[in-house]
C-alpha cells in the first residue's frame, strides 16, 4: 500500500518510535496538540491497514498502538509495568499452519499476547 507522507503521519510514526510500549489514540492526541483528533483516528487506521503499526488490546481494555518492529509478530505484555514487547516464533506459526487444516474456513490472521512479569519486575520483586 503506497501512503503518501504527510506531516501528521510522519508525527505519528515519529512518536510512536520514540516509545516502544505504545500509546493509546487519545495519548498520541495529546501528545500532537497541532494534530486533529480526527487526523491521529484516520491516520492511525491507515498505519494499522499499512501494517506500519499494529493494534495491541491490553488487559485492562484499553487499546494500545506501536510500530510493527517485525512484519510478522507476536507480543508480551508484562502484568505489573506495561512493557511490551514483540517477538517472532516458527514454532506458533507452524501451530497456526496445523490448525488451519482442522478449521472449516481459512485462517485470514491471528493475533497472540502473553501476559508476562518482565525481567525488570522480577527483580524489583525478588521473584
């Protein structure tokens, strides 16, 4: 998908580079005060459909967007601090590959986050 580069786009992609946990629509709002709200939403939308960036829906609800580091990915998300991270594994997509052959349909896509107490935790906590 060819997106043209406009100011705010390169805004966006900018900020979202600079913090590899992500931001939520509104924090990126806030973050862009000479960016319409409107403009973030639709650019946002045209990142993720780019695969530019991609959609990571956290725990609590809330909805979290970063730059896709990888083309493929997975994600952890760590329970106490937040940080997220992603990762790739041919081992969960050769899983993928096996259960499309079970599944009635054709698999379009999967998404796979796993909760974590990252390293950095672990060891405020003695754990």
């Amino acid at each position: 998908m060819g997106l043209r580069i406009t100011q705010a786009r390169r805004q966006v992609v900018d900020l979202l580079d600079r913090k590899s946990d992500g931001f939520g629509a509104e924090e990126i709002n806030a973050e862009l005060p000479g960016v319409g709200r409107a403009t973030v939403y639709r650019t946002i939308r045209l990142l993720l459909e780019a695969g530019v960036v991609c959609k990571l829906a956290l725990r609590d609800g809330t909805t979290k967007y970063s730059l896709a580091r990888y083309e493929h990915h997975h994600h952890t998300v760590c329970v106490r601090c937040g940080t997220v991270d992603e990762f790739r594994d041919s081992t969960i997509e050769r899983l993928v590959r096996a259960i499309g052959g079970e599944v009635n349909g054709e698999i379009l896509g999967h998404r796979i986050e796993f909760d974590i107490l990252c390293q950095g935790c672990m060891s405020i906590s003695g754990e």
